[in-house]
C-alpha cells in the first residue's frame, strides 16, 4: 500500500495527474491490517458517504475490540452491530468509552456524524419487531440523521396507523418494520409519496420461516416505490434510507446552483 501511495504522490508531483484524480484513486488504496482476522477500510466513509460498520457475529470481544478501538483512533466514532449484552460486558472494560443499546444490539464510542438534511420515519407492525426497528433507528441517528419512531401500528389493528397518518405524509422516506406476514409496508406504501423500504423480521409462528414470509409477502407487493432488504436487516435499511437522502440534498444543490 505504501509504494502505491508513494506512486500517486509522484505522479501529481509531476503532473501527471491531477490532485482532484489522486484523491479519487486514493479512496480505494487506504486498509489498516488488524493482527492476522481483519482490514479496515478506513476510506468507506470518503468514497460511499456512510464509514465502515462491524457486524459483531461471528466475531470473538477480542476481535471485535482490537477493530473498535482502531475504528476510533482513526475516525474518532467506530459501530457494531449485532452485539449481544453478554458480549458487550466483555468489551466494556476495555473500552469503557463506549455506549451500549440493549435493544438495538449496536454498541458505538464517540458522537454522531455531522447533522443530515431529512428525516427518516421508522414504522413496526408490532412490539416484538422492535430490536430490528430500533437497529435501523439508532444507526440513522449515528449516521446523523432526524428519526421519527412510530411503534405498534401494524394491520392487526390497522385503526392505530389512520391515527398517525399526518407523520406517514410528512416523511421524507419510511422505513417500515414487519414480521408474521409481513403486509405493512404495502399499506404504507399505498397511502404515501415518499420512497418505502420494507425490513422482514424474523418475528412469527412456524410458517413466517423466520422471516422468509414476509420478505416475500414485500418482494410480491402490488403497491409501488417499495424496496426490500434483508431479514433482520435494520441495520442496511437505515443506510439506504440515508444514501436516498443525500443524493436527493445533493440534486437540490446542482438544481440550486443551475
């Protein structure tokens, strides 16, 4: 990595390319090697606009505490998620700076990124999806963005979500949170203006297969603007929602400037 950095160098030095292309090839040369389990992109922040996230399963506390705290040293904020609290109560001591949501299972050290244009409305069918919601929403929060949480308004009792509808219309993109069938992002979608992504959950009885009815009760919905993750995916839903974000800020700017 070195020499090729030493070679970019050389080249602006003499002329040929420009600095504006040497920062362009320098986001895909910049890694930090951990021990012999892991590298660290530390430029995923200059070239996707979100920084790199450690997903915590299937990683020992040692692991995930040797890239925590490089994450931090470099960037000042470093993220996992998927953190159980048992694992967390091994990390802490070693990095006793750190925050813990229980819910959520992300476990972070230092502040939000710098605050963001537009607010993410995060919507669940019921209590239980609530760890996959809360994933999404302090992710967000993290990445720097306004969240507004609407829990427990799920077509079980579909009254409870005519009665916040005004939030539903004000958003600016939804994240909506669903396990059992998995129908709740097709009825938002039907009744908004704004981009809808839907998160299975894994929540429900045997025939839910763990989340793989209602990932494709979303993938088959008749209502449009409707983009599906993963099961259990709050975390990927909350970065799409914010890249959504900044390319519709970064549109206004060129339209401003025009």
């Amino acid at each position: 990595m070195s020499e090729n950095l030493n070679n970019l160098l050389q080249s602006v030095a003499n002329g040929i390319i420009s600095p504006e292309q040497a920062l362009e090839k320098l986001q895909y040369l910049n890694f930090e090697p951990i021990s012999n389990f892991a590298k660290i992109d530390h430029q995923r922040a200059m070239r996707t606009g979100f920084p790199e996230v450690v997903f915590g399963l299937g990683k020992t506390p040692e692991q995930i505490t040797e890239i925590m705290r490089a994450m931090y040293v470099k960037s000042g904020q470093a993220i996992a998620t998927k953190i159980s609290a048992a694992v967390y109560q091994e990390i802490q001591p070693h990095l006793p700076a750190s925050a813990y949501s229980a819910i959520a299972q992300i476990f972070y050290i230092g502040q939000p990124l710098s605050l963001q244009t537009g607010k993410i409305t995060i919507v669940t069918a019921g209590t239980a999806d609530l760890p996959i919601a809360e994933e999404a929403a302090l992710t967000a929060e993290l990445c720097g963005f306004s969240v507004q949480r609407l829990w427990d308004v799920g077509v079980a009792g579909i009254h409870r979500l005519w009665q916040h509808q005004h939030l539903l219309t004000a958003a600016d993109i939804l994240i909506v949170v669903a396990g059992m069938e998995g129908a709740l992002p097709s009825v938002v979608a039907g009744l908004v203006s704004c981009p809808v992504i839907a998160v299975p959950t894994s929540i429900g009885y045997g025939a839910n297969f763990n989340g793989i009815a209602p990932l494709l009760t979303m993938l088959n919905s008749c209502a449009t603007g409707i983009g599906v993750v993963n099961i259990d995916n709050g975390f990927g839903a909350a970065i799409l929602a914010g890249k959504i974000l900044k390319l519709a800020q970064k549109n206004q700017a060129i339209y401003s400037e025009s």
